[in-house]
C-alpha cells in the first residue's frame, strides 16, 4: 500500500465538482483502492457522496491511501492530480 | 407496575449522547428539565419510548421529559447519580438555556431576572405602605402613635435600601459572588455617605467631595438608583471572574475578593455611578412624560400596547421604572397603566366565559379571568384572549380608556397633601392593588372602567363561532405538513425514479450553465430552473451529506446516490441564503421538504440559481434515463 499526505489549497476544499473529478480520475485505474483519510474518517474515493460528506476544506490535511495493481505508478499519478486540481 | 427509577435514568441517559452533552439538570413538579448542548446528538424517539417518559417537548432551550408528580424527583436523584451530575436549581437550568438564547432577548431579560426574585419583599413593603399610609387620612391621630413610627420604619426599609437587594439579586443572575454583591449593594447606601434623599438639604458647594485621581466624587449614596447598581454588579462579575482566571489559586482566596470589590467600588462611585443615575433620571422623567403628554394620550398609548408588552415578555423591564419613581417621587404612577390594562384583559376573558357555549374554553375562561382580577394576567392572554385575537383587542381598547382617566385623577400622600394618582409599590395590579394606591375610589372606578370597556366590546364584537387564531393557522400548517411527492420524476432508473425536487422548468444535463456537471462527470442528471426557492426529497430515503455551505444536499435511496445542487458556483455564497431543513441521517419521504433557498440571494452573489440534479452513481445502475416525465 502506498499513501501520502496533501494538504489542500483550493479556496472550496473538495466539494461537488472538485469530488466529482477526483472521482473520475480514479476510476482509471481500475483494479486499485483509494481510500481518503481526514482525523478519523476514511472513505473509499469511488464514493462521491461519501467524499463530500468529509466536508474537506482548505487547509485541511488529508491522507491517501492507494492498493492496488501499480499502486507506485498509480500514487504518482494521484498525487500529481491533487497538486494539479486541489 | 411500580417504575425501575434507576433503569429510567441510565436510560434517558444513554440516549442523551453523552455526559458532555449534557450541560445542567433540574426538575419541577412534573418534569425533567434538561439543557443539551447539541440537540442533534439526542436520541429524541427512543427517549419518547424510555417506559416512565409520558412526553417530551423542547422550550425555551431546554429539554423537558414529563415524568410525573412524584416520580420526577426520584428519577432525577438517579439521574444525578447517574451522570454524576451536581443538583442544578430551576434558576440554573432557565440561565443555561438562556445563555443559548440571542443577545437582545439576553439584555432584554435581565431587569425582569433582577427585580422578579425581589417582588416578595417589595409588595410586603408596598402593601404595607400603603396600608399605613392610608390609615392617617381617616385617624390623624394614629400619625402621632409609636405603632404608626414603627410599622413605617418596616414597611420603608426595602425602598430605603433597595439597593442592596437589587445588588444581591444581581449578583446571583450575573453569577458572582453574592456576598461582594451586598458588599457593593451596602456601600452604595453607606450611613456615611449623605442620604441620596436629603442631599437636597445641602447646597451645592457644601457637598463633601473626595479628590480621587481626575475625578471629584461627591460622597452622596445611592438610595433609590436601580440602574447603577445592575451595570456596577454586571461590571464585578467580569472582573471577578477574570480574576478567578488569572489569579494563582494560592492567593487566590483573598487577593480576588479584595481586588474585586476595590476595582469595582472605584469605577462605582467615579464612573458608572455618576453617569448612570443622570441617565436614570432621564429614563423615569421620560416615563413621567410619556404618561402625561397629549392630557392623557400617552397614557392611552401605553395602557393599549402594554398587553403587546407582556404578550413579548417585555413587561419586567417596568420594573425598573415603577422601582425608581416610588423611590425618587414615592409615588408609582405607572402602576395604574399596568393595572388598567391587566384588568381590562380581565374583562375581555370574563366576557368570552360569560358568553362561550363551548364547554371546554368556558372551563380555561373563567379560572383565567380570575387570576387576571388578581393581576396574573398570562392565562387570560394566552390562554383566551391572544388565541381569539378581538378580545384581546378589546382589552387593549378597555386599558386605553382607563389609563386615559387615571391620568387625570389625583391621590392623596398621608400629609393630605394632593399628589399624582399612583402606587406605593409595584409588583401589584388588579384587585390586590387597592391597599397599595393613594385614592382607593378613584381605583375603584378606574378598574371598573377597565374591565367594563373590555367586557362590553367583547360582548358586542366577539362572536364564538370564530375558530381561535391559533387553530386557524395550524388547520393550513398540518395540510402543508401531509406531504404530497411530486407528480412528475426527473432521473428513471432500474432501482427507481428520482421526482422532481423543485418546481420548475427542466432542463437537459447539457445545458446546465457549467462545464463539470453538463458534462456528467458526477453522473447523470438535469437541470431545473426553479419558481420558488424550495427543494422537496425526490425520493423516501436518507440524507447522506448536507455540505457544510448547506447548497448541497446529496440522499440515498434503493442504491441510487442524488446530488441535489442550488445553483452554480453558490459554495463560494458559504451558506448565506440556503436553509437545510434536514440533516446528515435523517430519513425523509418523497415531497418532504428538505432545503429552502433564497433566489434573489443567489441572483444578487452573480450566480445562476439552477438547481442541479444528479444521479452520481449513474455508471453503476441500469436504463438510467434524464428528463421530465
């Protein structure tokens, strides 16, 4: 399993449509787990109404967590979206 | 079946969500009262099921569980034990909620909170000034008796040194120490200092004075101030708790009393004191104006709108107004505005007992119109006249006419000299008034007035096949309350059908004014250009999410998982304008009402307002298929 920390800079956190392509963006990689951590709360990343009921803002500290087929290529490329869109 | 007291507590308590949520418990004769800090942590319908729980309701904050006579009391020593929670009083538990409550209902409830608890000693007073007083007037000689110097000297010494009991009553709704609170209430009244009365005596220049800093205080008391006394004691309590604060605990015992009273003593008597009791006199002056003007029209004014004053629970506030005029002129005359109008409540509800036919409003009329001859008058306005709303009206047009005439009718004082129509204490009005007024005929035929105006006029106007306000309104509520689902659905799906949320024109996924949900990346859906401001569940099942800037309200039903999203762009509106009426958990029914939001807020924030529906699971269901049907 491989994971990383991210703290997030867009001004709305992740709401609706951020959610929405962070969503997207995961479903590419079929056949991995991604898994959101914020304090005690984990939810699993395919799960839009889940994620945003994190209610993730800026500044928040989050954990992703991704297992799976290429998890080390895939978290590269995770991680390298959230520093795109979030 | 005798009740389990101990198993009723632990399990109001389990359902309570935990000891933290919980900030005081207290009860009276039938319930529990409780104050919760975070009402949605409550378990409200396996509370409701706890066997001895006969009901439950939320008041004015707080929480309050109908246990019973006599089993109350049982249930709450458990409960106490239970949580390990110390007996609040009923004075602690209303002070909790209030803390709860908006600033200005706060400020608003403070004289009230003040001079309630000291209403028993100043109608022991007042009456029996009034009684004394009067006695003179038909037995001069009784003036001359020890009898008459002594019950003088009795009845006087709540208004003579009012200001230690205000301080003392202050000091407990403020929450400092009661003890300096006399200290400060007793130094404002120190022999030492020249009598606030007698201080007329003295010219000007021949006032001692204290050179303290910048400021020359006259050493004059404040016998008869009610306003400086309430801001010095509000003012000790901040500085006594900030000490408490900051204090170390170790010299805590005597550096904080001492610091305390020293500190507020001094912005007293150089500050507060000075400038407060010419604003004091400003408000009673402005009180005695008001009730003089227009050769009685003020007076009028306030005997009609005085009911509105208590049906708002603003009527305490007269306290400090009928407290300062007895004890700078000796005279109450707002008692006879209060007493006129309370009385002609008495004859508006006496009216509707007289002339009900229906068995059940004639059995709350008439107990109620007792009790407002006595000058409780709160069962009288809620209870009949408020619901009914004419009589009501035609009690405030009874206080109107009688309060009309007492300010045109004179008393005498005990030296037989003529002077306004009044009281000689407040706290009173109605039948238990006749001792405490100066002209007992005039009284008399003011009540008479009073009530015969409002009873006449409720008699006339006042037809009993008129439903009470209160029914009427709730007829319509209960109607909008059975809930209609939408006829026509949006989003149709193997697992089901999402109706329409919002009244409006629908609108192709497509069209939707922004890029992300027009190209479905959170699912399938539509768009909906709303009519009203109102977004109903499309569906029976659960809240999942309500976003923190309350815009989106996102549901769950049969698998389905709905985005319901107010306009585009509204996060950056943080929640101003949108009002969720659920919350993450709750089940809902299709129609139910679950967000309202305010269209001109959203057009005025530079977004479109479309409301957006999306099935954001729609790639994991069947024969998804969008637009109205």
């Amino acid at each position: 399993m491989k994971s990383f920390n991210y703290t997030i800079t867009d001004p709305v956190g992740i709401h609706a449509r951020p959610a929405g392509i962070l969503v997207k963006e995961i479903k590419n990689y079929v056949g991995t787990t991604v898994t959101v951590t914020k304090g005690d709360k984990s939810v699993n990343a395919l799960k839009l109404m889940a994620l945003m009921g994190m209610g993730i803002k800026q500044g928040d500290t989050v954990t992703v967590s991704i297992e799976g087929e290429n998890e080390e290529e895939v978290a590269a490329k995770i991680e390298e979206f959230f520093k795109t869109y979030f | 079946m005798a009740l389990d007291y101990r198993k009723c507590a632990e399990e109001i308590y389990s359902h309570l969500g935990g000891r933290e949520n919980i900030i005081s418990a207290a009860h009276c004769a039938t319930r529990l009262r409780l104050v919760i800090a975070d009402n949605s942590k409550l378990d409200k319908e396996a509370l409701e099921n706890v066997d001895g729980v006969k009901g439950m309701f939320e008041s004015n904050g707080q929480l309050q569980l109908i246990i019973g006579t006599g089993t109350v009391n049982k249930v709450y020593d458990e409960f106490l034990a239970v949580t390990g929670m110390t007996a609040a009083t009923k004075d602690e538990v209303k002070a909790a909620a209030a803390a709860q409550a908006p600033l200005w209902r706060r400020i608003l409830k403070v004289p009230g909170d003040v001079f309630v608890p000291i209403l028993p000693a100043i109608v022991a007073s007042g009456l029996m000034m009034g009684i004394v007083e009067a006695i003179p007037k038909f037995a001069p000689a009784f003036g001359a008796t020890d009898w008459f110097s002594f019950l003088d000297l009795v009845a006087n010494t709540a208004f003579a040194l009012l200001p230690v009991l205000v301080a003392i009553s202050a000091s407990r709704v403020f929450g400092c120490n009661i003890f300096l609170g006399a200290v400060m209430g007793l130094m404002m009244v120190h022999p030492a200092l020249i009598n606030a009365w007698t201080v007329g005596n003295y010219a000007a220049g021949e006032i001692p004075t204290w050179h303290l800093l910048f400021f020359n205080v006259q050493q004059v008391g404040y016998q008869g101030h009610v306003i400086p006394v309430i801001l010095s004691i509000l003012l000790m309590s901040y500085i006594e708790k900030w000490l408490h604060k900051h204090v170390p605990e170790m010299i805590d015992l005597f550096v904080t009393p001492l610091c305390t009273v020293l500190v507020t003593s001094f912005i007293t008597f150089t500050i507060i004191g000075p400038v407060f009791s010419v604003v004091e006199n400003w408000v009673l002056a402005g009180a005695q104006v008001l009730i003089t003007i227009g050769a009685g029209l003020g007076a009028a004014v306030m005997g009609a709108i005085y009911p509105l004053t208590v049906v708002m629970g603003l009527h305490h506030m007269y306290n400090v107004i009928e407290a300062g005029m007895i004890s700078s002129t000796g005279v109450n005359t707002w008692m006879p505005i209060a007493s006129a109008a309370n009385f002609a409540q008495f004859g508006a509800c006496l009216a509707v007992a007289l002339k009900v036919k229906n068995q059940k409003t004639k059995s709350v009329a008439l107990p109620s119109s007792l009790s407002a001859s006595l000058g409780i008058t709160e069962p009288a306005i809620f209870g009949i006249n408020f619901r009914f709303m004419k009589p009501f009206a035609c009690g405030m047009a009874g206080g109107a006419v009688a309060s009309f005439l007492a300010s045109h009718m004179h008393g005498t004082d005990m030296a037989g000299n003529v002077v306004p129509f009044g009281a000689t204490t407040y706290g009173v009005t109605g039948i238990p008034g006749i001792p405490a007024v100066n002209n007992t005929g005039m009284y008399l035929i003011e009540l008479l007035v009073a009530a015969g105006v409002a009873f006449a006029l409720t008699w006339i106007i006042w037809k009993e096949d008129e439903q009470p306000k209160a029914k009427k309104e709730a007829a319509p509520a209960k109607a909008a309350e059975k809930i209609e689902a939408p006829k026509t659905s949006v989003i149709r799906c193997a697992a089901g059908a999402v109706l329409q949320p919002t009244k409006g024109k629908v609108i192709a996924r497509e069209q939707i004014p922004d890029e992300t949900f027009a190209a479905g990346i959170l699912g399938d859906g539509v768009g909906i250009e709303p009519e009203e401001g109102v977004v109903v569940a499309p569906f029976d099942g659960e809240v999942t999410s309500v976003a923190d800037s309350k815009h989106a309200i996102g549901l769950e039903s049969n698998g389905m998982e709905v985005l319901i999203h107010v306009g585009v762009d509204t996060v950056s509106m943080n929640g101003n304008g949108f009002t969720p009426a659920v919350k993450e958990g709750d089940k809902v029914k299709a129609g139910q009402k679950i967000l309202t939001f305010d269209r001109a807020k959203i057009k005025a924030a530079g977004h479109p307002d479309t409301v957006v529906v999306l099935l954001t699971n729609s790639d994991d269901l069947e024969n998804v298929e969008c637009g109205a049907k």
